[in-house]
C-alpha cells in the first residue's frame, strides 16, 4: 500500500473502526479514550 493514498485513508478509518466498536462492545470506555472516540465519531 503507497502513502498518502485513498486506500492508506481507509485503511487507517477501518483499523480505527474496529478498535473504537471493540471498545465499545466489552465496554472499556475510559475518561482518557472517550475523548478519542468522540473525536473520531465527529470527524
């Protein structure tokens, strides 16, 4: 996969995706990723 490419792009929002839905799901959302997750559900 090249840098700065659409697919490195979605790469990194379904790795993000995954992760954030993962911490969700067995509910280990803390005070230090919320803001995380707020920031990437807003972007």
């Amino acid at each position: 996969m090249y840098k700065n490419t659409i697919d490195e792009r979605i790469n990194e929002l379904v790795e993000k995706k995954g992760a954030m839905a993962d911490l969700i799901i067995d509910g280990k959302v803390t005070s230090q990723n919320k803001s995380q997750l707020v920031e990437f559900l807003l972007s």
